[in-house]
C-alpha cells in the first residue's frame, strides 16, 4: 500500500447545465461508508426536488480500500454511478464521496449523453476540489544511549519527525510514527549516525 495519499480538504458544489437539465456535484470528504451514506442523505434534503441523486464513493485509500459503491438512483443502469466512480478510480483520490443532483430539463439526453454529462460533471468538480495529503504512518521507537540521546533528536526533527513521548530506562526511548515506506530508510540512517549502538524499532508495545 502506498504511504500516504490525496483526500478533500473540504467540501465543494459545481453545477453545469446540459440541454436544459442542471447537474449539481457535491464532493465531500468519507473516511467511511458511514460518512458518505451520511452525506447522501444531508444532499437530498438540501435538494428535494431533483429528480435523480446519484452518487458514488470510496472511503479509504484510492486503490486498495473495498468500501467502495455506487449508484444511477433511477437513470439508466450504468449511465451515472459507474461513470462517476470511474473518474474517481482514476484521480486516485481516496476518502472521496461525490453526489450529482440532477434536475431534469425535457430533453432526454440518451445513455451515451448520460453517462458524459456524470462524468464531465464529476471531472469539472475534480478539478476545483483542494486537496490535502493522507500520511499513513506506523508507531515505533528509536533506542538510543543517552550520550546520543540529543544526535537522534535532531536527526529525527531533520526528517520532520516528531517526538510522542520519551522514556528513560536502561537507555533512552524515543516513541514516534514513522511514514509506511520510509522505514528501512530512517532505520539506516539511525544506524549511521550512532556507529550501530541506536536502534529503530517497529510497532513496539510498550
């Protein structure tokens, strides 16, 4: 799995007009299917008249998370949720839910003008959406001599790592999340810095 990724920053709604009918996208962040099922739900109150409130989502990492859905919410089957989980899937955006509320204008727009007109809207919201990153981290501690306690201090605070917590035992004990990926990389350079007396260890009980 990837160490971190793309999220929402917050939320946002674009409207386009497509042969008379409106299609309103609402993007929201859902780090659960809880949440995006509550955000549907917040959409179609806010806009009881549409005709269709189709959505889709995926709340967790953009390529490995399963909770993942959709829905045409009455249009033709596959001409709105998949499309728009589609543009989704490939953003590689995660913890993501979008909801197009459509007001029907009396023109039909066929499937093939469906499934354009979700998609176009879902990637025209995209591209106004703020994003913020996702760092996916695991907990471990750094064991350290106390004559070399402040060197793995800074050496940790140079790679942006910040301290949890610090025990004082037989050696010195520093708890810190570490960023899925960079493990073996922060591993080493503990190791080089201290000529093999500190250690990194990961997802250590305490």
């Amino acid at each position: 799995m990837a160490s971190s990724y793309q999220i929402p920053a917050h939320n946002i709604c674009v409207e386009q007009e497509i042969k008379r009918s409106r299609f309103i996208a609402d993007i929201g962040h859902a780090e659960s299917k809880a949440d995006a099922m509550a955000f549907i739900e917040q959409i179609k109150k806010r806009e009881p008249d549409a005709r269709h409130h189709c959505w889709a989502y995926i709340a967790g990492h953009p390529t490995e998370s399963i909770e993942r859905a959709c829905s045409d919410a009455g249009e033709p089957q596959g001409t709105a949720g998949k499309p728009m989980l589609n543009v989704l899937q490939h953003k590689h955006i995660g913890e993501i839910i979008v909801v197009i509320s459509r007001y029907f204008g009396g023109i039909k727009l066929g499937a093939g003008g469906l499934v354009r007109a979700y998609s176009s809207t879902v990637q025209q919201a995209i591209d106004t959406l703020p994003l913020s990153q996702r760092i996916l981290t695991t907990t471990a501690v750094v064991h350290t001599p106390f004559a070399l306690e402040s060197n793995m201090r800074h050496l940790l605070a140079s790679a942006g790592i910040t301290i949890k917590e610090s025990l004082y035992r037989e050696n010195v004990q520093l708890h810190i999340d570490v960023e899925i990926g960079s493990e073996a990389e922060l591993a080493n350079n503990i190791r080089e810095k201290s000529a093999g007396k500190a250690e990194l260890k990961l997802n250590t009980v305490k």
